[in-house]
C-alpha cells in the first residue's frame, strides 16, 4: 500500500539492522532486569532517531508522521520499550514545533532532535486519566512566574527527561473545564530527582511490562516556573495542543502493536516448524494452522489501517478518526496475537526463556496508553455521528 521514496527505505532499512544486530539480542535479558538501555539509546541518538520528524532548519531529518511509524513498528519488533523511549520526546518535539513560539523552538528543538535532551509527557494525575478535564494541578500567575502545586503520575521517561510537557489548569475556575487548560515547558536537569526547589520527580512506578524505560510520578509545590515557559504563551490553549499531540501517541501505540504483533507472528511460525507432537511437526496441525492463518490476516490489517490513519495525518489531514480506528485494531489485535501465539509455543511460551513471554506481558499496555479502548471506541462513535449526522 505504501510507496516508500529512498529516504525512507534507507531509513528502515538502518533501523531494521540496527535492531537485529543490537537490539534482539539483548532486549530480553534487559527486560527482565528492568534495566534502561543506555548504550542503545546513544545509538539511537547517533542515527538521528530523536529527530525524525523534527524540520531540518531546527537540525532534524523532517520527515513524516508515516517514516516515524515504520520506524517505530521496527523498533518495536525488537523491544516495545525503545518505542517508549522516543514516543513522549516526540509528542514534545511535535507540541514545541506546532505550537511553540520562535524562541521556544530556537531554544529547544535543536538539543532535542540530536537527543541531547529528551522530553516527557505529564498529563495523567492519580486521581485524573481518561477523564483529562479533572486534572487538579494548578498554576497561578504570580508576577513573571507561574506558582505550580500538584501531582502529576505516569509519566513515561520522567526521570531521564529534560523538558516534561506539563498540562496545568492556570485557570481552575473556568467552566467547561477545557478552557482553564495550559500546557507548561518544564525544563529540569535529566537524571536528578530533585531538579529544582519544589519539583520533585517521585518514585519509579515497577511494572507488569514495558520494563527498562522508567515511569514515574511528579510532584509539584509551590514551584515556580517563568510565565514565558508557557506553550506559545498563551492561556487556554492546553486542552486543544495535548490532544493534538495525543493524536500522533495513537498512531505511535498502532506501529507498536504492529512491531510487537510482527514479533509475536515470526515467533509462532518459526517455533511451529520446529516443534514436533504426534510424529510430525505442529505446523502441520490443522489447529495450529488456524492460529497462524488468523494471526498473519489480523496482522495485515493491523499494518494497512497503521499506514492509512499515517498517511492521512503526514498530509496534514484531520485523522483523529483514522488514529483512533487504528489504535484500537492493532491493540486488541496485538493481545490476541500474542496470546494465539503463547498458545502455538505451549508450556514453553510461559518460560522466561522464551521472548514470547515478554511481548505477552508487553501487549496489555498497548490497550491503555494514549486512550483506553473503551475511550477510543467514544471518540470514533463521536466522529461517525458527526459524519453521518441526519
Ligand atoms: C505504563 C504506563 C505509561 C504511561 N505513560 C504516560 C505518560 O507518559 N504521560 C501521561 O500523561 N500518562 C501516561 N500514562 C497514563 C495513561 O494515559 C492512563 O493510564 C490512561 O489514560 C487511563 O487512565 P486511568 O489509568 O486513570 O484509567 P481511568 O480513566 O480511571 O479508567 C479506568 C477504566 O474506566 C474506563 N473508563 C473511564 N472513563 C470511561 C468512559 N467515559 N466510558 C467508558 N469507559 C471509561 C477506562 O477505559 C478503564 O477501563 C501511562 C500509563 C501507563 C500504565
């Protein structure tokens, strides 16, 4: 479906590479340690990964939303948890670019696209997930500074970063809520736990899952932040930028439900040729066959609605519907194939030996970051109503 011009080609073909010589073979034991990936990320760094989609003026590659989904679909086939590494800076990267003003993108985006520093995510807080608008963390104008109190959790390279995207509430009072909503830059020292007089990064969160790259907690109080930090400095424009940054997080949770699934596939079909039960090997069980046959076709699909709702989005065209569609495939088909796939590899695919044990633990994720299914389902609902309204 995809016509790939030669940067791209080039682009996957490096990371594909990459990721057989330097990533499959030690992501599992990596995983099971909970250990970052230092030496991979550097690498990441020297191939440009960080910044894909950031424009050339700024020192990235500028290429599409598409190039940055297949590469994430590669790297994901290797390990989920480098998707997760590259997925919130690159959320941030977008935010900054899209929304920024001149000297917020002159002062940020050139460290970022070389990964010098790397950006997170802080929209959830332990009492607000889905439901984005009651969000309690607040910033008050105060002089040249905003004065922030709050907790925010979840955040997905907190510790590492240094610039958190902060989603706030500058006005609490505002009604509907959306209008209240402000998005902060918040730059910290990465790595330091404590960057700066009431910020505070909070403990790592241990996981079923998505191991190696650290989510954490962030606590705010009575920090102070200048007023210039705000994106594009203007008020009331938060609500609107996290969910059109979240827009591209959905297309990033479909590349990774394909990596994982593709992963999960190759797994299957190679353990089901080597296996035997019965005097002959399992792939020639009609039952297993029926594993394989729905696995691979479920996958497709997976693949063709990834690359559309990427398209779609690369051409600069409304496609939250597309993202969200396609979020919601490939996640559910993603647990399904992992699972079929445990099912082909029997008691073997319960041991730690086996990598299919950790796409299976990997998976479950997928159907919660960027927006439950259950909330994907209410988006896609919404946007069909509006387009076949009587
Ligand atoms: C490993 C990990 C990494 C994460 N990284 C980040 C990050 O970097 N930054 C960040 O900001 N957040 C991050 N999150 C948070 C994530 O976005 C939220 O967990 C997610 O949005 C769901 O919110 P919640 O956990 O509060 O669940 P809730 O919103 O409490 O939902 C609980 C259940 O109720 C359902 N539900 C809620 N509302 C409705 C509704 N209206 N209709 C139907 N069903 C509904 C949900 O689908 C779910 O099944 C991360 C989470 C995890 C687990």
């Amino acid at each position: 479906m995809l016509q790939l011009n030669d940067t791209q080609k080039a682009m996957i073909e490096m990371v594909r590479e990459f990721v057989e010589k330097e990533v499959i073979p030690v992501a599992d034991e990596l995983e099971h340690a909970d250990e970052y990936p230092e030496a991979i990320v550097e690498q990441m760094k020297e191939m440009g990964l960080f910044g894909i989609t950031v424009p050339e003026e700024f020192g990235g590659i500028g290429e599409t939303l598409t190039t940055y989904a297949l590469t994430v679909v590669e790297l994901a086939r290797g390990w989920m948890s480098l998707s997760g590494v590259l997925n919130t800076h690159f959320m941030g990267c977008y935010l900054i670019n899209r929304f920024g003003t001149d000297e917020q993108k002159q002062s940020l985006l050139p460290r970022m696209s070389t990964g010098e520093i790397r950006a997170a995510l802080a929209m959830s807080e332990p009492e607000a997930g889905s439901d984005v608008q009651a969000i309690r963390t607040k910033a008050i104008a105060d002089g040249d500074d905003y004065v922030v109190n709050g907790q925010k959790m979840w955040l997905t390279n907190g510790l590492r970063s240094g610039v958190v995207m902060t989603l706030v509430k500058t006005d609490p009072e505002a009604s509907p809520a959306h209008k209240g909503m402000s998005m902060l830059i918040v730059e910290k020292e990465p790595g330091n736990p404590q960057p700066a007089p009431g910020l505070d990064v909070g403990k790592n969160i241990g996981k079923l899952g998505y191991k190696g790259v650290e989510t954490t907690e962030m606590n705010f109080a009575d920090y102070r932040i200048p007023r210039t930090s705000l994106l594009g400095e203007q008020e009331g424009q938060g609500f609107r930028q996290v969910l059109d940054g979240i827009e591209l997080g959905r297309v990033n949770v479909a590349a990774r439900a394909v990596g994982v699934s593709t992963r999960a596939f190759e797994e299957a079909i190679k353990y089901a040729q080597e296996r035997k039960a019965f005097g002959k090997t399992i792939s020639e069980h009609q039952a297993i066959q029926i594993h394989l046959a729905e696995m691979g076709t479920t996958l497709e699909a997976a693949k063709l609605m990834l690359y559309s709702a990427a398209e779609k989005k690369s051409q600069g065209e409304r496609s939250d519907l597309e993202a969200g569609m396609a979020k919601l495939f490939a996640s559910e088909a993603c647990n399904e194939i992992v699972l079929k796939s445990l099912r082909v590899h029997g008691g073997y695919g319960y041991s730690k030996e086996f990598t299919i044990e950790r796409l299976y633990r990997d998976a479950p994720f997928l159907l919660i970051g960027e927006g439950t299914s259950e909330i994907q389902k209410t988006v896609i609902a919404r946007r069909l109503l509006e387009r076949h309204k009587l």
